[in-house]
C-alpha cells in the first residue's frame, strides 16, 4: 500500500498542496494538513484503499486543517472558500484556456512570486511543490541545511504577510518570474539524472521534466532560455539508454555509446536549441546561461555524427558560461574539459581554489585528476572522500572501480 500512496504524494501532492493552500490563504497550513493526510493514509488505506487516492487525501487534508484553525479559535472570523462545484462539459472546455493547464507548473509560478526574495524562489518551490526534503534542496544549492530552512520560514512569512494570491499570473507578469521556474525545473531535473540507473526516489521527475520543461516551451515560444531548458533535458534523457553498462555500472558521458541514444529525443533538443539560438540572433542578444548549458549538451551529441568530441568548444562554452554562473558546478564541469585541451595538472589547480568540502562530483573530479597525475595515494583519498558521501548505487560501483584499479 505504500507503492499506491508514494505515486499518489507523486503524482497529486503539488496538486493537492495547491488546492488548500489556495482554499486556507495559508502555505505552511497547507503543507502541514497534506502531511497529516498522508500519515492517515499509511494506516487506514491497508485495509481499504479508495477508489481516488488523490481526492481522499485533499478531504482528509481539509478537515484537518478546519479542525486545526478551530482550535486556534479563529473560525468565527474566517471563512475558507466554498468547495468548487462538479465542473460541467463547459468548464472543461474553458480550462483548455488555461495559460498554464498543468497543476504543479501553476504552483511552481505561485510560488515564485517576485515579492518572495530571489534566493528563496526556486527553493520554496522545490521543497513545497517538488517535495525534496530541506536537506536535499540545500544540497542542490550547495547552501546549509540550517541557512536554507531559514530562507524557507522567511519566504513562507513573506508570503503570508503580503497576502500573496495563490492565483495564476496573467501572461504579462510571466517574465518577472520565469527566471525562478526555470531554476527550478533545473534543479528538479537534477535530481532524477543524478542517478544513472534511474532507480533514485525523485527518478519520476525525469518524465516530469520532459513534460514540463516541453510544456513551458510551448506555452513561452519567445523565451529563448525556456527553449534552451527543454533542449538541455531533451539532451540528457536521450543519453539514459547508455548510461548503465551491462553490470549496472554508471558509463561517464565522454565514454557512452552513441547509437545507444535515443534519436527522437536528440532530434527534439536540437529543434528546441535551434529555437533558443534563433530568438537570441533575432534579439541581438548573447545568450544566456540555459542557452549555453544547452550548447555544451549539443557539442556533446555532435559525437553520433563526428566520433569526436571537440573538447576547445566545449572549454569555450564553459567559459562563456562562467560570466553568467561562476559557481562549483560550472568549475567542476569545466575543468573536465581543460584536463581535455591543457592536461590535468592546470585542471587541478583550477579545481584548487575552490572552496567545497563534502561535495561529491568535487572529489570525484580531484580523484580522476590525481590518478591521470601519477598521484595514487593522493587520488585513493579523494575516490575514499567521494564514496564516504552515499553515491547512487552506479556511481559507487563506477567510482570504487576506478579506485580499485589505482596501481603505484
């Protein structure tokens, strides 16, 4: 029974956090009820599972939270919003109007209010729509857990306290926010490719991303970022079929089969990255960071037709791409690619003033790079650092290979 109620919290939680936060004008309320909701439903759906799993959560989720604001003795001075009636043949045929006809996407604009601060955003989003827990999210930020809960409480109180409507902005208000939904379908989709085997617990989202981020495209066609996000992801999933070997071992990009790739997603990424490119040209403007990450995914992918990878471009790209995000995750990634063009040495004195700890791709990286440099006690601390941080299965098994062959 906890099969049914993990892909209903899937599938419907956005859905259903969205309706009673709407209903009660209250997020934490909202999160708090839902909560409640499930925690009932591990016990009593054993014994009878419901008919609409999705439905009987929102009921007993707002109950709870009417019982929750009579006992604080504000009833009489509150009334939550009737219950929308049964929807007629001409309500559905009216919501296919909808500007955005997804209901975790409707929420994912809800909660990246511009009143809410930028830091916040995307967070709030993912802990609240996502459902990634506290300390996944500050991972996903490199942040502590302590300082992200504390963006959390206040973007929570900010909300509260302007009164933040949890309605769907008219389309010219998009802009002010698309920056934060795109951030967050980023990091979303992050964490269901970060495990190679799909096997992880958000591995759903790579579906829902592709679903998304295709969504977003179609209904943003002028936004050239939006463009380059659907293109990225494309990107990505194509390249799932190769990502295991037959053991179960993760295969890195750069060695991956690529006829193993899946030819209609790679299409789709190059159509949707062609977009991105065109509306940049048409504006005059360079583009932008998505746009960029894109690239770097299609110079990648120029492998199935040329049998190379052309490493200068790619270094090129990650240059351009520091301007806008000179981060870990950039320097990490790039210098991979200067190992590639200079040799691994400049790579890592690149990697060295870099100041992570307890980051996994970090001493990964660090680990490849003092092995090609002859330095194996050096790199078998590293590749120890890294599989000390709970790697996906495939990564702990392509990781302590790699350590195991270490010969001085």
């Amino acid at each position: 029974m906890s099969r049914l109620l993990d892909q209903t919290f899937r599938d419907a939680g956005g859905r259903v956090i969205s309706a009673l936060a709407a209903a009660f004008r209250d997020l934490d309320l909202a999160e708090e009820a839902f909560a409640e909701a499930c925690s009932r439903a591990a016990d009593k759906w054993s014994d009878a599972p419901p008919t609409d799993p999705a439905a009987w959560l929102y009921a007993v989720a707002r109950r709870w939270a009417l019982d929750r604001i009579r006992r604080r003795a504000t009833a009489a001075a509150w009334r939550p919003d009737d219950a929308p009636p049964e929807p007629t043949p001409e309500d559905h045929l009216m919501a296919l109007d909808e500007p955005i006809p997804d209901e975790r996407l409707r929420l994912i604009f809800v909660c990246c209010h511009p009143a809410v601060s930028p830091d916040a955003r995307a967070a709030l989003t993912l802990r609240t729509v996502c459902g990634l827990s506290t300390a996944e999210v500050a991972t996903a930020f490199l942040t502590p857990e302590a300082t992200l809960a504390q963006r959390l409480v206040r973007a929570k109180k900010k909300i509260a306290e302007a009164g933040i409507p949890y309605e769907v902005p008219s389309l010219d208000r998009w802009p002010e926010r698309m920056d934060a939904v795109l951030s967050t379908l980023e990091v979303a989709y992050a964490q269901a490719h970060a495990d190679a085997a799909g096997a992880g617990p958000h591995a759903d989202y790579a579906v829902e991303m592709l679903k998304l981020t295709g969504l977003l495209a179609r209904l943003a066609p002028d936004d050239a970022e939006a463009q380059a996000l659907a293109a990225t992801v494309r990107f990505a999933e194509a390249r799932r079929p190769a990502r295991l070997d037959a053991s179960g071992t993760m295969i890195p990009l750069s060695e991956q089969d690529p006829a193993e790739w899946d030819a209609r997603l790679l299409a789709e990424a190059e159509t949707c990255l062609a977009a991105s490119a065109r509306l940049s040209m048409t504006r005059r403007a360079p583009p932008g960071p998505r746009a960029l990450q894109a690239a770097i995914h299609g110079a990648h992918a120029d492998r199935r037709r040329t049998g190379r990878i052309d490493w200068p471009s790619v270094l090129g790209l990650y240059d351009r791409l520091l301007v806008h995000r000179d981060d870990p995750v950039i320097r990490v990634n790039r210098a991979v690619a200067l190992a590639e063009v200079e040799g691994p040495a400049p790579a890592l004195a690149d990697l060295a003033t870099l100041e992570v700890t307890d980051w996994l791709p970090f001493h990964a990286a660090c680990a490849d790079l003092l092995a090609r440099l002859g330095k194996i006690s050096e790199a078998r601390h590293e590749y120890d650092r890294a599989l000390s941080l709970s790697p996906a299965p495939a990564e702990r098994v392509f990781l302590l290979g790699k350590r195991n062959r270490l010969t001085i």
